[in-house]
C-alpha cells in the first residue's frame, strides 16, 4: 500500500492520479492532459499529449518516458451517434508549440498530424474494425492503419481505443492528386477529389449536393446527399464544386441510361468497377448495415492519370458484424444492399448504383472473382479466425479494465441485438461464429457462381437470384435472362441425391418460380441448366 500511495504521489507532480489502478499494460499508453480546458465536438482544443511504448512482448509503464510522441494536438470529439455513448471518440491533429500542424509517424505508419482515437464503447469485442480494415487491405485497397491502444484523460483512465488513420489525402494514405484553389481549368480542375456519402452531423462541418437519382427506396422523395471531403468545403473553389458535381451526375446519367453496358460509353468510361466489387464485396461480407448509406467514401483522381470515381476507402465498420438490432442487421445471410427492402421509410437509403452495376454480367463476373480470390487466400474461414484469434490475445489483460471503467457487459446498448453476451470471449466467439456463417451464405448465394463454366472466361446471360435464403417451405427464384427461354432445375439434398426437377418455359427477362423443398432444415444444392450454362447454387431451408 506505500508503494501504491508513494506512485500516486509521484504522479500527482504531474498532475496525474488515476481513479482506477492502471501503471503499465502490453499496450502503448496515450495521455492527454487539457490543463483545465474542455474537449468539445468542434472546434479542437489544445491539449498536451504523450504517447508511451516499449514494444511487443514489453510491458509498458505510466512512469515511462514518453518514446513515441511528447508534444501537443488539438483535439475534439467525432462520430455522429456515438457522440451521445459515455465513453467518446476523438479526433485530433498533432502540433508544435506555435500551434501548427505537425506530422509525425505513429507505430512505424506514414507521417501525418490528423489522427483518431476509436472508442469503440457499445461494439464490445474491441475487434470489428480493426478486423474490417485488415480484410480491406487484404483485398488490395487502402484502409486505415490500426494501433490498440489505452488512454488517460486529465488522471483518469479512459479504455482501450482504437488509434486510427484519419482518411484524407496524403502519401501513404490516400495518394490522390494534391489540389489547391488555384486548380480551377484543364486537366488540375480534374482532380484528385474526395467525396462522401454522409450524415452532416458529427463531420465537423460540411456541404455538398444531393444526387439527381433516387435512392432503391425514397421516402419522402429522399435524393442521396454527396458531401466534399477533399477538398474541404470551405475551400473547394466554385469552379471545383461545379466540375464534381457535374461529372457525378452525368456518371450516374450513364449508368441509369439504357445503354450503361456498353463498352466504351457506358458507366465504365466514368466508374471504376473494380473498387465498386471490392467495396460492394467487404460490406457484403461484414453485412456492414451502415454500408452503402452512410460513411461511405469514393475519390477521383486526374484524368490524365486515368481517373474515373473509385468507391473507397472502407469505412465505419462497428456497427457490422452482427452488431445491429434493426432492418435485419443482426442476421447472417441476406444482402446490405437491399437495406432499404427490410427499413424503406428509413430517412438514409442505399444509392442506386450497386443494384445497377449488378445488373451487368461483366460487374457480376468480376464480383465473383474477386470474392474467389480473398476466400481462397486471406479471407479463408480459418485465417480470418485465426486473427481474431490474434487480436484477442493481444487484448486479454487489458480489456479487463476496460470493462471495469465501463462495464456494458452482459448490458444491452444501442443497437446490440439480444441475447447480450455477458462475457467479453462470449463476445469475441460470437463474432467468430456470425462470421463463418456469414461466409458459409456468401460462398453458396454470392451472384456469379457458375458450373461447368470457368468464372471470368464466359459471362452468364442468365442470373439466378434465391430471396429470402434461408426459407422456410418453397424457395423463392428470381430469374433474369437475355430472352424468352426453356430451362430445367434440379433440387438435391446434401448427400447428392435428386428430389425434383421440373422444366420451366421463361416468357420474359424476369420471372419468379417457387420450388416447394420436401424434407428436413438444412442444405440443399440448386441447379438451374439454360441453353449455354449450369447455374449451381446452395439453398438453406430453416
């Protein structure tokens, strides 16, 4: 106890005296003191920080010199929602002591002043972004960079949060073309730009445009809102603000025209449909219930250096994963794209562009193929829960307290669905578990599959959609081809063996059949045989 009262006194010299027992942990240590100043949602306020850390496999201590960072930042609070939890995310920009902005590489990532702390408060494993950006960049696109971390807020303990890249245009972050107000004709007026998707609470200011087309559902007569992220929009010139704008709409133009497929002039002279797969891909797979509608990014660079609008970075992924009680958040199979068929009189609805672009073989192609690629390498089943294996570990001795200075466990939040794990392994297997069985329905529902045919060499002219799947009695198709046609299925159960088959004769582009499915809860195995392919699909009765 002598030591103890001897430690706290040490530390009241700097005016630092914790109320919970916390002096050192596996994890860098980040202590901000505001000197009696208030952090507020905007603008920043100056505050002194440290960043402690010995490295992995050390234990670092609160008496330990600083070694990562010793200066100031300016800091304010972010997130939209979130801002109303106890436990606050931050965002902050690091500076000299004249007050200016100072880059510094943080952990061994590129050099930069803007930074954020992730509270990560009703997402109670601790791991869902963390997870969300490493699969992002698994795939080959940029995502912030990651670091746990545990926080001190003027002596008191604050948690484990997440340190983050704030997503911006940078090198070593997003390496767009760098703009300035002078870029007003020719090719610099074309970029780079960053734009978002957005609520306009919580960004610290912002302005924007709302799209000429409705969103897949449009209550009220809702039009997508676009927001300037780069430049910002209190310096994007008039001339910057016009040009975007117009090269948006007459993007979306194309690609609700009738001949968006074409080759040459359609959506793909505008869009990159690579980034949009790989976008449309890592929210399907995380069923990101916020993907789509909001946090979501997209960036143009020159057109002298190819630029089209990219969808990305990937974003705001703590409220995936299972980790929402509404509009079928919760369950793992169904599409996050269609968001607006189980929440239409939402005020955020899902754009039209990601439905559109499914509508093109080529799209559909290189969605499949790109989604081949990750489950056959990075996102296997078993790597993926090997790293949530390895993130766990990492976190055992320090979410302890954690969960003492904020102890939700077992407690619903906002928007848990329940029952609430009361524990937080309890937490980490149940994102282990949504997960693999989020990739079991993507593997036999991810448009695309073909039999017979390999993928990316021939695309498929007829497109087989099972909606709801999982059902109940009768499986539910909805079939697009190019034309009138015969078909035939075929139900198999899971052992292989044939339990009907029935022709069909298409009248038209869109056409729904029922197939009743005799027999017990469990997979099944679809076939669908047109004039020039095999469709296979699994089909999961409840």
């Amino acid at each position: 106890m002598k030591n103890l009262i001897g430690l706290c006194g040490y530390l009241l010299l700097h005016t630092i005296c914790y109320a919970q027992s916390f002096y050192s942990t596996n994890l860098p240590i980040v202590v901000i003191e505001t000197e009696g100043r208030t952090i507020v949602d905007e603008p920043k306020t100056t505050v002194k920080m440290k960043i402690i850390y010995n490295g992995p496999d050390k234990i670092t201590s609160l008496t330990d010199a600083p070694n990562i960072y010793d200066g100031f930042a300016g800091i304010e609070f972010r997130g939209s929602s979130s801002q109303l939890f106890p436990k606050k995310s931050y965002g902050f920009e690091l500076r000299d002591a004249q007050g200016e902005n100072k880059e510094v590489s943080l952990f061994g990532m590129p050099k930069n002043e803007d930074w954020i702390l992730f509270a990560s408060y009703n997402e109670k494993s601790l791991i869902h972004n963390v997870l969300a950006m490493k699969m992002a960049t698994d795939m080959g696109i940029y995502a912030s960079r990651t670091q746990y971390v545990e926080v001190v807020v003027n002596g008191r303990y604050e948690g484990i949060y997440v340190l983050m890249e704030k997503i911006k245009r940078s090198n070593g972050r997003l390496g767009i073309t760098k703009m300035s107000t002078s870029d007003n004709v020719g090719d610099a007026l074309t970029g780079g730009y960053i734009f978002k998707i957005d609520k306009t609470t919580g960004t610290g200011g912002s302005a924007g445009w709302y799209s000429k087309i409705s969103p897949l559902k449009a209550p009220l007569g809702q039009r997508t809102l676009y927001l300037y992220e780069y430049p910002k929009f209190d310096e994007i010139t008039s001339q910057q603000r016009f040009y975007l704008q117009n090269y948006v709409d007459m993007a979306e133009a194309t690609l609700n025209g009738s001949t968006f497929r074409d080759s040459v002039n359609g959506y793909q002279r505008y869009f990159d449909p690579l980034s949009f797969a790989q976008m449309f891909i890592i929210n399907e797979t995380t069923k990101n219930v916020d993907g789509y509608r909001i946090s979501t990014f997209f960036h143009k660079e020159r057109d002298s250096k190819k630029g089209r609008i990219k969808a990305g970075p990937a974003w705001d992924y703590d409220l995936a994963f299972a980790n929402a009680d509404y509009c079928q958040g919760q369950e793992y199979y169904g599409w996050a794209y269609l968001f607006g068929d189980a929440c239409p009189t939402d005020l955020w609805q899902v754009p039209f562009q990601w439905k559109r672009m499914l509508e093109d073989p080529s799209f559909v192609t290189a969605v499949y193929n790109e989604y081949r690629r990750m489950r056959a390498g990075p996102w296997k089943t078993e790597r993926l829960n090997a790293y949530i294996d390895s993130l766990s570990a990492v976190l055992q001795q320090s979410q302890a307290r954690n969960f003492q200075r904020w102890p939700v466990l077992g407690v619903p939040l906002w928007p848990n669905p329940r029952p609430v794990p009361g524990t937080w392994m309890g937490e980490v297997n149940e994102l282990k578990n949504w997960l693999t069985n989020r990739l079991a329905w993507l593997d036999a529902s991810m448009p695309g599959t073909l039999t017979g045919i390999e993928p990316g060499t021939v695309p498929a002219e007829t497109m087989v959609e099972i909606a709801p799947n999982p059902f109940s009695e009768k499986a539910r198709l909805v079939l697009k081809t190019p034309g009138p046609m015969e078909i035939r299925t075929e139900v198999f159960d899971i052992n292989g063996r044939l339990l009907d088959t029935k022709l069909h004769f298409l009248e038209h582009s869109e056409t729904e059949i029922f197939l009743p499915v005799t027999g017990p809860t469990g997979t099944y195995i679809l076939r669908v045989h047109t004039p020039k392919e095999v469709i296979q699909k699994k089909m999961l009765k409840r």
